[in-house]
C-alpha cells in the first residue's frame, strides 16, 4: 500500500518541492490510513497466533 500511495502523490511531490501541506489529498489520506490499519492487523494476527501455538504447546506438555 505505501507504493501504491506514494505512485499517487509522487509527481505532485517532485513539482511542489517537497511542500506536504500543499499535495496531500483525501486518496492519499486514505491509502495511508489503510497501510497502518493493515499493518497492525497483521501484528494482531500474528501475536494472536503466537499465543495459540504457545497454548497448544503448553497443553502438549501437560500444563493445564
């Protein structure tokens, strides 16, 4: 997601000089705002997984 947002405002970037405040629009806004929620779901997810394969290898070895 972070090449496909920054695909969208590269160009506006390079003629602004690297003036943010004048470039960022909603679709930028919004690409960026879906890498960090995808980022973190996939941090969820793997803590989530993590904690079932230590559980279950908890459970091998008799722990209850």
């Amino acid at each position: 997601m972070e090449l496909v947002a920054w695909g969208h405002i590269y160009q506006a970037y390079i003629a602004h000089s690297g003036n943010w405040s004048e470039i960022v629009d909603m679709p930028f806004v919004v690409m960026s705002h879906s890498e960090e929620v995808m980022e973190m779901t996939g941090v969820i997810a793997f803590i989530h997984a993590l904690l079932n394969y230590l559980r279950e290898s908890m459970h091998q070895l008799g722990e209850p």
